[in-house]
C-alpha cells in the first residue's frame, strides 16, 4: 500500500444565510471545484430557540446533478414534486437526483420550529455526466439505523457507509444507496489515538473535508473545516488523529471530466442547455404541489 498525500487544503469560508450559520468549502476563491463534486454548504452547528423561522429553503428547482443531504444533529423535512416526502432526523441521509429536472423544498418541521434545538447539516452537490443530466427523478430519505456503521481499528473509528463498499478485515459492508455513478460515500468518526487506512486508487477524486476535529495525512496536518485536496500519488488514504476526536465527510468517485456550465440550481454542459432548464422550468415542466410553501 502506498499512501496518498496532502498536497493542499482550503479553509471553508462563512457565508451565512440569514441566521443559518454557513461554511462553504467548495466553491470558494481556492478550489472551483473536485470533479465531480460541485459544492458543500456546512450548516450550523448551533441551537435554535422555541419558535424559530426554521431552514430558509423553500421550493426551488434542479437540473443536472443531485444534492446528498447529510443531517448530523437535529431533522429536516423534505418534499419535491416528484410526490416524494420525508422527515429524517440526526444521523439520516438524503440522496436526491434532480436529473431531468424537480423542484423540492428542504425546511424545518413543526415541531422544530416549535421547540428549537440542535442543527448540523452538510449538504453535497454532486455532478451527473451528460448520459444522465436528464434521467428521471428519484429520490431516498434513510434514516441513522438504515445506515450500516462499522467499528475499525479496534474500536477507535466508527464508519457509516453510504453508498458504495466498505472493506475491512475481510468483511464487506455496502452502503443501501446505488449511486448512479459509482460514489462512495461514508461520515467518518475518529476518537482519540485512531488510525484509518481507506483504499483510495489514485485515479479516484477523493473529496474529504473536517467537519470537526483535525487529522493526519502522510505528516501533514488537515485543520478543522478545510477540504482537502488529496494527490494521486498511491492507493491508500491513511487517516490518524492525535489527542483530539475527528469527524469527517468522505466521498469517492471516478472524475467525469466533461465541461461543468452552472447557472444558480441548473448544472449543465453548455450555455444552451442552462437556457433550456430556465425555459422547461418557466414552462412548468418541473413539477408543481409546492406553492403553498412559498
């Protein structure tokens, strides 16, 4: 095994959306993006008070890519015109295909906004290659026990697979998610003392970012709230945390390396296709239902 090295990292930047606490990683003025991952809004954490606003976002459009929805602390209700509607809740996924094209709204439940409490969310945008910009919808909410979380090096690493597979001793677990692409994707937990080696061919984009806490890779340290930009140079990604526990986003996928043309919520191959997706979207061909959360 030849491990793959820290070659930079970028320090996700605040951008707060009213008064959701906003760290965004990617795109930021160091990195466009890790082909083919898009972008990653980190909100919170921070705690609501009793009769809050709840999440600001409301129904929207999408074309092009799909958004996985990581809730670490608190739930997030989800509904899109494709008649899909769930509420997950903290240490839930949600993995959404916009493909072809499906407004959907991300907000808070009742009674959250009723109680408050904790919030942590990351949300991931992920890029489709142009053989599936416009496949159909689809959508999956799991809530944390759908979600298989496996003990490595003796205990001191918790992995919750995603999608993809995880290997470890011999044994085999697989995420319940079928990416259409191939992502492999999994939230990481380091205690104190723990070291991770993860297979990761150098071909493979690895997009990892330090949700909390800090690692060591190849002698090189990766800070709280950076991604990482990881170098091709070996087959193994090797992480270890010193006196401090970590958590972290993981995700591996083959680069797609086709032009990347974005336009707000529309993420296409050419100019032409972005005005496409404004003038099916104008035309109601996305979907209609969610008027009433305007």
């Amino acid at each position: 095994m030849r491990p793959r090295s820290l070659i930079a990292h970028y320090r996700a930047r605040r951008d707060d959306i009213g008064d959701l606490l906003t760290r965004r990683p990617v795109p930021s003025p160091g990195v466009d993006q890790l082909d083919p991952f898009l972008f990653l809004n980190h909100h919170g954490p921070q705690v609501y008070p009793p009769h809050n606003h709840g999440l600001p976002f409301g129904p929207h459009p999408h074309r092009g890519f799909e958004t996985v929805t990581f809730i670490l602390e608190g739930n997030l209700a989800h509904l899109d015109t494709g008649g899909h509607e769930s509420v997950i809740e903290a240490g839930g996924v949600q993995w959404m295909t916009a493909g072809s094209g499906l407004i959907h709204a991300e907000i808070s439940p009742d009674t959250f906004k009723r109680d408050g409490g904790p919030l942590e969310v990351l949300q991931l945008w992920v890029n489709l290659p142009s053989r599936l910009k416009m496949t159909p919808p689809r959508y999956t909410g799991l809530q944390a026990d759908q979600l298989p979380t496996v003990q490595a090096d003796a205990g001191r690493a918790d992995v919750t697979v995603i999608s993809g597979t995880w290997t470890d001793a011999g044994t085999q677990t697989d995420g319940p998610i079928v990416s259409l692409t191939g992502v492999q994707a999994m939230v990481l937990t380091l205690r104190p003392g723990a070291t991770l080696a993860i297979p990761a061919q150098a071909a493979k984009q690895v997009f990892l970012y330090t949700v909390s806490g800090a690692v060591e890779i190849a002698g090189a340290t990766l800070p709280e709230h950076h991604l990482a930009r990881i170098g091709d140079d070996g087959d193994t990604l090797t992480l270890q945390t010193g006196a401090q526990s970590a958590r972290l986003l993981l995700c591996l996928a083959d680069p797609i390396g086709e032009p990347v043309v974005s336009h707000g919520p529309f993420v296409m191959n050419t100019r032409e296709e972005i005005h496409q997706a404004i003038r099916d979207y104008q035309a109601g061909l996305f979907g209609n239902g969610l008027d009433h959360l305007g």
